[in-house]
C-alpha cells in the first residue's frame, strides 16, 4: 500500500479506519467488467473478469453462491488490518440465498443488525419493487 499510493499507505499505518459502508455485487445479477467495458477501453485498464466477484456468467447455482460467499468473506478479511477493533461494517445486500450469516462467520464478524429497504423507482432492468438488507456487521 505505501509504494502504490504513499500519501493512503502512510495515513492508514498511523491512523485506522471506523468503518466501510459498501455496496458489494450480488451473486449472479449483473457482469459488471460486461457494464463498464467502455471504461476498459477507454482508460487502457487490464480486464481482470475471472477475479469479478458474484458475476452474472457464473450464474446463481450452488458452485456461484460458494465462491461468492468466500469472495466477499476474503474481502471482509482483508479490510480487517485497516480497521480500529471497534468497527463498524455496512453492506447492503440482495440476499436471497441467505449467504451473509456464513459470510459473517467466516469472516468472524457478528450480524448486529439488518435493516430492510424497500427500492421502489428503479431505473434499470424491470420497475418491480424490490427489496435489499442492509448488514451491520462488527468483530466477533
Ligand atoms: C453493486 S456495485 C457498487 C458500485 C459502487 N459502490 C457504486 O455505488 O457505484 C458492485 C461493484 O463491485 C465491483 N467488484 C466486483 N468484484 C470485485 C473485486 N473482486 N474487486 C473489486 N471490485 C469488485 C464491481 O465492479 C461493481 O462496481
């Protein structure tokens, strides 16, 4: 972190963070290298699709869900050492698998809370209402 960017990797030695508030992809919905291909293109940045988290090509089956739940657990893990031990973690989620409670478990962390949020002006896909949770999460 302190060679790729210093003014963050310096800062972040000497001072944690309270917490992330997220917006992680959801397992199988979208292609998100697919949305901003025009990005790619444009900025001349390295595709890296095979390491997208929860991308729709791989579907929603079970092999998906296991890989989306260690991928978003790895995520989890890894912001750890960033973190004051009295953080808070917030991630709004569509999660009709049910995979956050294993999630959470590996990544020792603890669901405090889940707020529901009824989304009602969509602007892509259908204007069906719909719902997401927002987890709270803190260390085990
Ligand atoms: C629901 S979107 C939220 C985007 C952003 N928070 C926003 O509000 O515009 C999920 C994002 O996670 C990104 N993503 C998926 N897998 C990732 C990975 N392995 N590393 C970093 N970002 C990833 C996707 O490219 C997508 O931009």
């Amino acid at each position: 972190m302190e060679q790729k960017y210093p003014l963050f990797g310096n800062l972040i030695k000497k001072q944690k963070i309270n917490g992330v508030f997220s917006s992680p992809p959801y397992v199988g919905l979208i292609d998100y290298h697919e949305q901003h291909a025009y990005s790619y293109d444009l900025f001349g940045f390295e595709r890296k699709d095979e390491l997208e988290i929860g991308p729709l090509y791989k579907g929603q089956g079970k092999q998906a869900q296991e890989s989306y739940t260690q991928g978003i657990a790895d995520v989890l893990n890894n912001s750890k050492k960033y973190l004051i031990d009295d953080f808070n973690i917030f991630l709004v989620a569509n999660d009709k698998y049910n995979l956050y409670p294993r999630i959470a478990k590996l990544a020792e962390m603890q669901i405090m809370n889940q707020y529901k949020r009824p989304v009602l002006n969509r602007t892509e896909k259908d204007k069906g209402a719909y719902s997401e949770i927002i987890f709270h999460l803190k260390k085990n």
